[in-house]
C-alpha cells in the first residue's frame, strides 16, 4: 500500500476508533461508578486472568518483588486491555447497526454487547449496567452528531466532528463517574462491619498492652506489634464480602460437607493469640514479615464439629480464586481469625476471615478464606505451580534495621528476629569484619505465642572507620541460622545479613 493510501485508511477509520475506544473507556468508568473498587468492577476479573496466565516469573516479579507497584501495573494494563476489549464491542455494535441501516439505533447496539461482557466477566447483571448505558451514551452522542452536519460540511470535517464529540462526551462521563466515586473510595477500604466491631475487649487491651511493654525503646525500630503490616497477594482488587454473606465450607474428602457462617463461628469462644508472619518472597533482609494479635477459633474444632475424617491435606481456596495446599495437621492447629489487634478484620488482609497457621510461611495463611477442601493426596497450591516451596515452617533470620550513633559515642544496631515454631533462643553479632568474634545482643521478652519474632539490639563501641556488622539467629532447637546465601527462590531468602557502618 502506497504511503498516501495508508494515511487515507487511517484517516477514513480513525473516528469510529476513536469513538469505540471512547465508548470503552466511558464503559470502564461507568462499571467503577456502579461496583466501586469491588470485584464487580470489569477490570478485577480481567485482571485474574492476566494474572493466572501470565507467565510464573512475572507474577513473581509483579506480587513479590515490586509490591504495590506490581499492583498498579497490573491494574493499569488490566484497564487498558478492559477498555479496547470493551470498546471493540462497542465499536463492532455500532458498525452492525450502520451496515444494517439503523444508525439512529447505534448506541443499543454498542450498549447492549458491553452489558453483556460485563455480565459475563463480573457475574453482576445490574451492576453491569454502568457500563453498557455508559457505552450506549457515548456511542449515541456520536450518531447525533454525525448527523448535525449539513451537505456543506464536507464528510471529513463530520467525521472530525464526530470523534471529538464522542471523545470528549467519554472523557466527560469516565471524569465525571470516577469523581462520583472519590468519595466513597476511602471508605470502600473496609468491609462491612460486623455488629460490635469497635468494642475492644478487655483481654485484647491487655495483650497489646503488653506487647507495648515488651517492646523496645528503640528510635527507628518497628514496635512488636506495629500499626503497620505487609500486604502480599496476587489480586489488585481485592474481594469486599459482608460479614452476612461471607461463609466457609468443609468440602472434598469428607462424609457430609459443612458450611459455617460468619455468626456460626464468631459465636464460639474467641481464642487470641500473636502470630508473626513472613512472605516466602521477600529478601533477606526484607520488609515482609510482621507480628499481629489474631481474635477467632481453633480450625481444629471447626473439623471436629463437621466430623472431618483424618486425611492428608487440604486445599485452602480464597474467594480471590488464590488457593493453598498444607497438611491437615497444621490446619487443625491453624486459627480462622476475623479480627487483627482488637479491630475487625482489614479487607486487604483477608476480611471477613482468614486463616492464621503459626509457623508457615506466609502463603497458606489464605486470606478472605471461603473453602476448605479436604484431600486424600496432596497437590500444589498457586505458587507451588509457579515452583516456590512456600507451605512449610519458615526459615530462621535475624534482620538488621537500625544502626545509629548514641550521645556517647557509641554505636547501636537492632532488628527482629524469627524462626517460626521454633522461636529464638539466641542472636548475636560481630563487628569484626571477619566474623572472628560474636557478641550476645539484648532479645525482647518473647510474646504469648507459638510464632512469634523478637526484637534484638546492641550497642558497641565502633572500630574507626566503616566497618562490617553481621548478625545471625539460632533458634530454640539450638541451630544456628544457614550462613549459605541464597535469593527467595524457590524456598526463602538464607544467609547472614550483613550492612557496612560507619
Ligand atoms: N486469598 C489469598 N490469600 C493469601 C494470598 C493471596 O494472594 N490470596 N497471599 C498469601 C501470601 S503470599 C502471603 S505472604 C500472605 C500475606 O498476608 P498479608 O497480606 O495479610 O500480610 O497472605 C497469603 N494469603
Ligand atoms: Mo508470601
């Protein structure tokens, strides 16, 4: 084709593009107007499915390794590609009704096929109605004013006319619905709440409260239990569940399957307890693992109340799609929690209900948990498929996250330290360089727990100049912490961490 020709397509198809694109933006922000940032938005499932086909590595990269910033991408290529998938619709209903004669009809036509993709995609009918009337606005605005020309406008200039007008009426609708929504984007962070959800109780005070105690005076050091706690999954919109339509069920290998609801198991004895959790992903001396007071049941119980058979393992499956696979062993010691440091539940940590499994990495304790299905043979949970090995107990370490200068001249370096069940018994540091000489360092008093980190810190006076401070853990069965370094993958971060100070 000649370069002229090629300039002339492009020119003759540029407006019904940009009309169809502009339909499937306005289409997008209208889903946003009416779900919020919910799974009922379109760009959440087709954000899942990004995320499962694409390959291992990248979702490692994306979920572990860039964090939040993994999120965005994702969620931003996740809405372009709902945008073109939409507005293709779009555009392809609007041809449809211009090649059969019914141009006036244009915008049913455009509106009715993305009503329908939402549907399918987010299973909401009603709420996918923002996007299809979205659509079908934007695409009828275009046919009025394809028709406001008269004769003496030339066909260019209309078609000119009619993509601006189409473009401007979808940026319009997109600004105006996502403005809609600014307001009630904060508050959409929280499920939810479930009756009573702001009485701290008395016994719950009284752990934090000691968890207060216990922690170290240390500027720049993460209290026991912070306000702060690290967020890992593979979903960039995260399920928004009522506490009323939220339950879990007993499946697979067992007699009768049992459904608990969310009144069926927060109507039990709550059993509180800290916990300390630790992504299998993060680096050595990585910001992943944190320590929490958890409120909710023994899992134990909830089998022994549906009469679970002893089997090998189960499937732990979260209403994000994600699903985990771990002895049954672990689980019936496993807690179902709804409620972190006396509050409920955070819906970016799993709300209304997620497990707590002291001791295991981070991964099996399946957030947002809705299924527990038992197996008779064990099978491979979403990142075992991806080749991590991140349902056992987790790996010993001891971190180093401050070193400053005391008022004396003295140095002062401190961390958190954690071997699972195993706990802590030891941590010690050298400042010789060569690791020739190990120091004992101050340990926080342990918190009431099976799984719990501890804070270390020790103050010293510094060699001149810079020097190499390490540290290393052994943990209550008397190993010492691995000095072999290795990355994340597949089975966690080992070696000693390690920081030039001066
Ligand atoms: N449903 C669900 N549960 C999940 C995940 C997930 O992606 N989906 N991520 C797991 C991983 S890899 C970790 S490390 C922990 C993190 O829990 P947090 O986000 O509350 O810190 O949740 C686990 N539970
Ligand atoms: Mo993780």
């Amino acid at each position: 084709m000649q370069r002229a020709d090629l300039a002339a397509t492009v020119r003759a198809h540029l407006p019904a593009v940009v009309v169809a694109l502009s339909a499937g933006a306005a289409a997008v922000a209208g889903s946003y107007a009416a779900a919020g940032f919910t799974p009922a938005y379109v760009v959440a499932p087709v954000d899942s499915v990004v995320t499962r086909y694409v390959p291992g590595a990248f979702v490692t990269v994306a979920v572990l390794l860039l964090g939040d910033l993994g999120e965005q991408l994702s969620l931003l290529s996740a809405t372009a590609l709902a945008v073109v998938l939409l507005g293709s619709l779009a555009g392809l209903g609007r041809a449809i009704a211009r090649e059969a004669g019914v141009g006036p009809l244009a915008g049913p036509f455009a509106g009715v096929p993305v009503w329908a993709a939402a549907t399918v995609l987010t299973g909401r009918p009603v709420l996918a109605l923002g996007a299809g009337l979205a659509a079908l606005f934007v695409v009828s605005i275009a046919s009025i004013a394809g028709r406001v020309g008269t004769d003496d406008v030339g066909a260019a200039d209309r078609r000119r006319v009619v993509g601006s007008a189409a473009s401007l009426a979808g940026l319009g609708i997109a600004g105006w619905l996502l403005g809609s929504r600014r307001g009630t984007l904060d508050a959409s962070g929280a499920a939810a709440e479930p009756a009573g959800a702001g009485e701290v109780s008395v016994a719950t005070q009284q752990a934090l409260a000691e968890a207060s105690e216990k922690s170290f005076d240390v500027d720049g050091l993460e209290p026991l239990v912070g306000e702060e706690f690290y967020v890992v999954d593979v979903s960039s919109v995260h399920p928004q569940t009522a506490t009323d339509e939220w339950s879990l069920s007993i499946t697979g290998a067992v007699g009768d399957e049992t459904t608990f609801d969310y009144e069926d198991v927060t109507r039990r004895e709550p059993v509180r307890e800290f916990s300390t959790l630790r992504c299998v992903g993060e680096q050595l001396n990585g910001k992943k693992t944190d320590t929490a007071l958890w409120t909710g049941v023994r899992v134990g119980d909830l089998l022994a109340a549906a009469d679970v058979p002893d089997r090998c393992c189960v499937m732990a499956h979260g209403e994000d799609g994600f699903f985990e696979e771990f002895p049954v062993a672990a689980l019936r010691e496993a807690l179902l929690v709804y409620r972190t440091n006396g509050k409920p539940l955070p819906r970016d940590h799993g709300a209304p209900a997620r497990l707590i499994v002291p001791g295991h990495w981070g991964e099996i304790h399946v957030k947002w948990v809705t299924e527990l299905e038992i197996l008779d043979e064990p099978a491979e949970g979403y990142w075992e498929q991806k080749g991590w090995h991140g349902t056992g107990p987790a790996n010993t370490v001891a971190k180093l996250y401050v070193n400053s200068d005391l008022d004396d001249g003295r140095k002062r370096v401190a961390g958190h330290a954690y071997a699972g069940t195993r706990g802590i018994s030891r941590v010690e540091v050298s400042t010789d360089g060569g690791g020739a000489t190990w120091n004992g360092v101050d340990l926080s008093e342990p918190l009431p727990g099976r799984s719990v980190w501890r804070q270390w810190k020790y103050e010293y006076d510094p060699p001149g100049g810079t020097h190499e401070v390490v540290v290393r853990a052994t943990d209550g069965e008397g190993q010492l912490q691995p000095r072999e370094a290795s990355g994340p993958y597949p089975s966690g971060a080992s070696g000693w961490v390690s920081k030039e100070v001066s």
